[in-house]
C-alpha cells in the first residue's frame, strides 16, 4: 500500500563507480510504477551520487521525484538548486543544520525519532515565520544530534537508547552486528535524554 518507495545503495564494494551506481539505481526504480525516492549518503554509506550525477538520474528515470540527502546543507543548497523547484529534497543527518536546511531549501528532513518532537517543533516554528523560536528549538536538540550522528554505528546504538528511554522503555535488544555500548556512552545517553524529557510533551503553539 505504499504511495512511493526509497532506495538505499548497495555496498561499496558492489558498485564500481558512480556510473555504475546511476545504472543500479536507474534499473532498479524502473522496475516499479510508484514514484521513487534515494537516499543519497556517500559520507556515511561510502558510496552515492555528486550533484551531475544525481541530475542524471533525474533524466533517465522520470519516475525519481524525491531525493533524501545525508549532507552540510552547504551542499544541500547547491543540489536544491540543481534539481529545481518541484522536486523535493529532504535531508537527513539526524537533524545537524535543520534551520539552514529549510533555509537553503529542503522540503524537511528524515530522521531518527530520538528528537523528533523537537525538530517537528523547529519546521512548524520556521513555517510560520518564528525563526528565534526554531533557533532556540535546535539549539535544546544539537548536543543529542551531535553525540548519536559520529557514525551510524553510534546512531543504531546510542540514538535507539535515548529514543526508547524517551517513550519509557528501559529495554533496549541491539541487532548484529552492532557497536558494543560502554558505560560512559550509556551515561551520556541517559543524561541526554533526561534533558529532553518524555518525547511528544512538547507544547507547539500553532498560532500564526
């Protein structure tokens, strides 16, 4: 039932240069009418596609309508600017840079759900024209973005733990492989997300 799909790259290893994943993708998107999505994330993932390559994508498959980027909004702007208007792009990276991602465009971000309700608060606060609200929003959720976004590793092992003590939950089962959690990473964890209290109390005021 889904409405569209997003793809993720095979390993590295499996692609043998961006050609190579351009024709991966291409044939992989073609192979469903649903309009489709990748996720493009070369620092994290070690493989994906520069800005050229994602515009050629874009020509050979029509059906490519929605990209999300795991990049500095730096080069996030530089893509929204590539692919144009029409064509969504959101970012993900846990949320580092949200302001100035929807200032240099994004449609949103994609994101884990340990500090969700904040960055929720942060895109409705810059709809309506609140930037100092957004601003001091961010601000509340970076140092958790900050310590779950070293790698993915980290974000799997440290990012499930502040989510799940966030909703109540004390019980965490890691999947294998998986980074091993230490004591000092479970403190900063805990103390993490004492900080942010119960995910969903935040008050949104949805006045204009």
């Amino acid at each position: 039932g889904a409405d569209w799909l997003i793809h993720q790259p095979p390993s590295k290893e499996a692609i043998a240069d961006e050609a190579a994943l351009i024709d991966f993708f291409a044939h992989v998107i073609a192979g469903d009418q649903r309009p489709s999505a990748i996720q493009n994330a070369p620092a994290y993932l070690g493989v994906g596609l520069g800005r050229d390559g994602l515009l050629e994508l874009r020509r050979r498959s029509p059906r490519f309508r929605l990209l999300k980027g795991e990049g500095p909004a730096v080069e996030i702007a530089e893509v929204v600017a590539a692919l144009g208007r029409g064509f969504p792009v959101f970012n993900g990276r846990g949320g580092l840079e949200l302001v100035d991602n929807l200032r240099a465009g994004c449609a949103g971000v994609i994101v884990a759900p340990d500090v969700v309700d904040l960055l929720a608060g942060v895109f409705e606060a810059m709809r309506m024209g609140r930037d100092a609200e957004a601003e001091e929003l961010y601000r509340r959720a970076l140092p958790a973005i900050v310590f779950v976004m070293q790698s993915i590793d980290t974000l799997i092992t440290y990012g499930k733990r502040i989510a799940a003590w966030r909703i109540g939950l004390d019980v965490v089962h890691d999947r294998a492989p998986t980074l091993a959690p230490t004591a000092f990473g479970l403190a900063v964890s805990r103390r993490l997300a004492d900080a942010l209290g119960v995910l969903g109390a935040l008050q949104l005021n949805r006045e204009s």
